[in-house]
C-alpha cells in the first residue's frame, strides 16, 4: 500500500546523488583527478623498454631484445590486450620470446593469449603461481567473485563509478568479475626459491620472488638498464593490504621485505601494475622508501596497539599514517585504506576474537535489534532517528538500519533509507573500492527494496 511511495523517493534520491546538478565532493574531485594516471600511452621508460598504460586497468611491459621480445603481463582481456600489442607492434615487429607473469591476478593474465599468438614463447612465472585463487577454489568458496563486483564497481554507470583508484573503470569484454584466476592462463615456466634468471633474445632479466599482494608475486629486474618491473608489490596508492572482496592474510612483513629487496637493486626506473611509471634514480629510491616506510609504519603501530590488548576497533581509532607520509599522493587510500589493513594485520595473527569476552558469544543481531528498539522507545522511534540522521550522520543511519532489518527483513523503508546512507559514505569516501562497495550494495537494496514491496512484504530480501 504505502510501499510503492518510498521506492519512488529512493529512486529520486538516487538520481540527485549521481546527478551532473550536485557538486563534488572532496574525495570525489580527488578521484577524478587521478585520471591523469590513467592516460592511454605507451612510455619509452629505458632505451628499447617500452611501458602500456592506459589500455585496460593493468601496465604491460616490453623489452626489445636482439631478435624478438620479452612481455611483462598481459592485461585484463584480449581487447586491452589487442589495444597493447597493435600499439607495441609499432615500435618492433620482432617475435615475442618470451611472456613475464608477474602473478596470478586475472587482471595481469586475461589477455595472454594475444601476446602468445602463433608462437611458442615462454611463459614465466614463480612456483606456486596462481595460489590464492587455488586456495579459495579448493575450499569451493565463491562469495568473493559476488563481493569482487561490488568492489570493483562493475554494475554501476560510469558517473558513479569514476574510476577504480589505480585504474581507469573498465568492463572487461569477457565473462566473471574482476580478479578471476583462469586456468588457461598459466606459465609454461616457473622459477624456484629466490631469483631466476631469463635469458632470451641477448636480454638477460632476473626473476625475484617478492611476497606482498600475493604469495605468488615476483619483481622483474632488467640490470643493464635498471628496470624493475614491481608487479601489483607497487603502484600509486596506499596499497591493498586487504582487499574488501574477501581475501586471505596478504602478508605484510613480507610486503615490507620485498621492498626493502626493490629498493637494494638502486633502480633507474620503477614500473608498478598500476599507475605510470616513476622514472629518475633519486625519485624511484624516494617514493619506494616512503612507500616502504608507510606500511612498516602501520605495521609497527598496530602490533604495539595489539600487544597493549586494543581491539580492532579500537586500534583504527589511533594507528594513523605520519603526517608526512599521509599527504603523499602516491600514500593517499585511492585503492587500499589503511583502517582495513589494521584489521587485517590483526585479524592475520590473532583470528576473529577481538579479546572481549563481551563478544564470545555476542547477542544475535535479531536479539540485539529488539533490546535496542525497546531502550530507543520502539522501532519507529528507531526509524526517526536513522532518518534524521541521514543528512548529518549517515554511518548511523546506516547501523541503525541494519537493526531495523534484523527486526524486519523485508522492511523495504529500511532497505531505502539505508541505501541513501549508503549513496552519501560513498560520495564521502576517496577509496574507490569502499566507493564502489557502498554504491553497488545501494543499488542492490533498492532493487530488494522493490521486489520486497511488490510480494507485499512476504518476499526474500536478500542480497
Ligand atoms: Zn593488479
């Protein structure tokens, strides 16, 4: 009955929050900013060292060697790929030799195919290539590639989805979400233990094993030229240390480690999976240190906070970036955020339970929404406060409308109310991949919202 008017308001909300009338928010001019990284070019980094950025979300890279060529990943799909290879071609028409796999992330892999064409190059890759999506596919664990789409943002329009931090907004032209791990895109190489070496075509590029973003990753290190191609160990953000999607413990100290290798090698150029190039001894060791200073900062602060017997929660409140670093733009959370990784870093070393008995065995959600009601007046009383909320205090409007829905499931006003809550965090927030978490979810619970109110309430409301 009454149910057909909050949908209608959802909707209009939603139009005025995408629409071209309200102006930016901070964060949002912030990310429309960074499309500069995103430029479609192909940089000349080294004498006959040519790097991709721009095509598909990913870098790749090719070195020109005496009578073919070494290619660094491969891109999302095979239309990134195509664009890559068509605008490589005009600079060599030399054979491919050989293909790098700096690590098993669908993002770098997609397009390999194209780059392999009618030959038979090599295809390298570091022992063990391809574990994290092994480790969730063995559990048959597949929510990620759900929660992968909210992240990456892949059913918003283009207005709310600006860009994705470190990469331009991109529908790749094949099937699945962002991240999949094919299996056909594997190497036909693989280096053990620390460091490889690749001789093909009169180039010779060491292959470093560098834990970080994933167990699998590695670093391409060309001496003779001083490129270090840093896979996704590098790009210009504060890195994902934990992706919202749903990953594993990416080990951190580790993460530190790999840069600590990166910056020993004294490159002239550092190539990252992300973002252009940075170019120049002096500033290459500069960003790197600081980059590398960063994390082990974060780290540092929250293993002293944990060891003081704070909680997740807690320590978010006070583990922050030094002043210095946080106003680097290559630190700033475009892609990752730091208040994840704290609670990854805990999580990775001390599991789920905070250390408060009060949360052993917490109330249900559904329990803790009627006690909540009951002290508040009622859930109407409820409803007013999430709605009143909204223009000043979203986050609020947001957990009280959680506990509205724990009362309620098919409460399609909740559903609406906290979806606009939902539009105006993400207007809010810089990190593209939150941005695009909260948008999706909005879209999700108006859609809900909906169905909800045409079954008459009696509906599933799920997401
Ligand atoms: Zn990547």
């Amino acid at each position: 009955m009454l149910q057909g008017i909050p949908v209608r308001l959802g909707f209009a909300m939603a139009a005025l929050w995408v629409g071209a009338a309200v102006a930016d928010t901070e964060a949002e001019r912030l990310l429309k900013a960074r499309q500069a990284e995103f430029t479609q070019e192909v940089i000349e980094v080294a004498d006959g060292v040519y790097t991709a950025v721009g095509f598909g979300v990913s870098t790749s890279s090719m070195i020109v060697g005496d009578d073919g060529l070494i290619i660094i990943d491969t891109q999302i799909d095979e239309a990134a790929a195509q664009g890559v290879l068509a605008a490589f071609r005009e600079r060599s028409d030399r054979p491919v030799r050989a293909i790098v796999l700096t690590h098993g992330h669908g993002d770098h892999t997609g397009g390999l195919r194209v780059f392999v064409g009618d030959g038979r190059p090599q295809i390298w890759g570091r022992e063990g290539f391809g574990s994290e999506g092994r480790w969730l596919a063995q559990a048959g664990l597949t929510v990620q590639r759900l929660r992968g789409v909210r992240q990456a943002g892949m059913l918003l329009n283009s207005e709310q989805r600006i860009n994705n931090g470190v990469a331009q907004a991109y529908w790749p032209k094949r099937r699945g979400p962002s991240g999949v791990f094919a299996a056909q895109n594997r190497p036909t190489h693989f280096f053990t233990g620390d460091r490889g070496a690749l001789d093909v075509a009169g180039v010779r590029l060491q292959l470093v094993a560098a834990d970080g973003e994933t167990g699998d990753q590695l670093y391409a290190w060309l001496p003779d030229r001083r490129v270090l191609f840093a896979g996704d160990n590098f790009y210009k953000s504060w890195p994902n240390l934990y992706a919202i999607r749903g990953t594993g413990y990416r080990d951190v100290r580790a993460w530190i480690e790999s840069l600590s290798r990166m910056i020993a090698e004294r490159p002239q150029v550092l190539v990252g999976g992300h973002t252009r190039p940075v170019i120049g001894a002096d500033r290459v060791t500069e960003v790197l240190t600081r980059y590398r200073d960063g994390i082990a900062s974060i780290f540092e602060q929250t293993i002293a906070g944990m060891n003081q017997g704070l909680t997740p929660d807690e320590l978010v409140e006070t583990v922050k970036l030094p002043a210095e670093l946080a106003e680097l733009d290559y630190l700033k959370p475009y892609y990752g955020n730091v208040e994840w990784a704290v609670r990854a870093i805990f999580a990775g070393y001390l599991g789920w339970f905070d250390g408060n008995p009060s949360n052993l065995f917490p109330l249900s959600p559904a329990d803790e929404a009627r006690r909540v009601a009951t002290l508040a007046g009622g859930a109407e009383a409820l409803r007013t406060a999430a709605r009143a909320a909204l223009a000043t205090d979203p986050q609020w409007t947001a957990q009280l409308c959680d506990r509205l829905l724990a009362l309620d499931p098919d409460d399609a006003a909740a559903m609406l109310l906290k979806a606009d809550a939902l539009d105006a965090l993400a207007r809010e927030l810089l990190t593209a991949t939150g941005r695009n978490y909260y948008m999706t979810t909005a879209l999700q619970l108006r859609r809900a919202a909906a169905e909800a109110s045409t079954s008459g309430g009696s509906g599933s409301a799920g997401s």
